[in-house]
C-alpha cells in the first residue's frame, strides 16, 4: 500500500497565506484559520520501540515508495518535524527543518520521475513530543493532482540520532517496521501530543 490519494491542490492563497503568514489573506477564505490546508489528511508520524507502541524512539528513519504515472509538471512537498529532519528525494538530500511551528516547502519536481519514486526522512526530538509530517502535492502534466502524505503505511525505524543527523547514504531496503501514526494532523500533533489547534 502507498500514501497516495488524489486530490484538489489547496487554493493558491492558502498556500501563499501559509508560505508568508505575515502578509494579508489576500481575500482567500481558505488562508483563514480552520482553512483548507496543505496538510489536510496527513498524519503525524514516528517509529517506536519494537513492541512498545506508547513511547517513540530518540530518532528515526522514515520511508515510503509511491508510483508517478509520469514526470510531474509541479512537485511541492511540505514538510515539518518536532524536531528535526533530513529530507531525502530518490536517495538524494532536499532539504531540512528544525522548527515543527515554520513548515519547509521544497519544489521538487526535477528529482521525481515517472514510476516509482522514494521519500526518505531522518528525523531526531530534542525531547517531548516526536513526530514528523509531510504532505507532498505532485501535479502531473496532464493537469491531474497526486497527494502523498505521511500516515501509518509509511515504513519506520528508530536509530541513533547522529546517524540521523550525518547520514549521507541511505539503507537500500524500506525499514521493516510500519510507522507509529501519533496523529491526524489538526486533531493533535507537537506541541506535547496536546489536543491543538492547527498548529499551523
Ligand atoms: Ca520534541
């Protein structure tokens, strides 16, 4: 099974209301607060101890293959973990965060190709709450929208936070484990696992 669903992109208004939270909505009902978001049906997600679900490793690997029926024409992921991640594209490293609360928006759609395609994140927690969240919004030249979103069918495993930190190469195989679902996004998330409000 991959995270695939399909779906309408989020309003551009949202997304620039979101990319640039200090400049008016622009109009956009969707930029206001319980709008429609890019991470709409995503989940928090992180790796746990084998056999002890209730708690979450110091740091993690996570993974998930989806299939692309062709190049796409516009990739954007958006991308935010409480604490930290390396996000990697196909093998290769496309960017990173360290703030849960300013999400990383990367245009990625040079790296992807048609068929099957790999998002790999190392991840580590400076304490507290650990999850990580990713929404990657894939439109294909035929004009047809394709979300991946992190959820319970992504692959996870716990590892030692430096190699999480200084990584340069990735295991070829998907981790064993199937990721620990913390989550929906907007229901509960970091801060401290709290019923929240959006967070952002
Ligand atoms: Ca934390």
């Amino acid at each position: 099974m991959h995270a695939i669903r399909s779906s309408a992109l989020p309003s551009l208004g949202a997304l620039l209301a979101l990319a640039l939270p200090s400049l008016p909505a622009a109009g956009s009902p969707g930029a206001a607060a319980g709008g429609a978001s890019p991470f709409d049906g995503a989940r928090w997600i992180w790796s746990a101890p084998t056999g002890d679900a209730r708690h979450s490793d110091d740091a993690c690997h996570l993974a998930v293959e989806f299939t692309l029926a062709a190049a796409p024409a516009k990739a954007t992921a958006w991308v935010s973990a409480d604490n930290h991640f390396r996000l990697f594209v196909d093998g290769n490293e496309a960017g990173h965060g360290d703030d849960w609360s300013k999400p990383t928006t990367l245009e990625i759609a040079p790296q992807l190709r048609a068929g099957v395609n790999r998002l790999d994140a190392f991840c580590w927690n400076d304490g507290s709450a650990a999850a990580f969240l990713c929404a990657l919004h894939v439109t294909l030249p035929d004009g047809s929208a394709q979300t991946i979103v992190s959820d319970g069918s992504w692959s996870a495993e716990g590892c030692e936070p430096q190699l999480a930190k200084t990584a340069a190469r990735l295991p070829p195989e998907l981790p064993s484990a199937k990721a620990r679902d913390v989550g929906a996004y907007g229901t509960v998330g970091p801060p401290r696992g709290r019923a929240a409000q959006r967070p952002f």
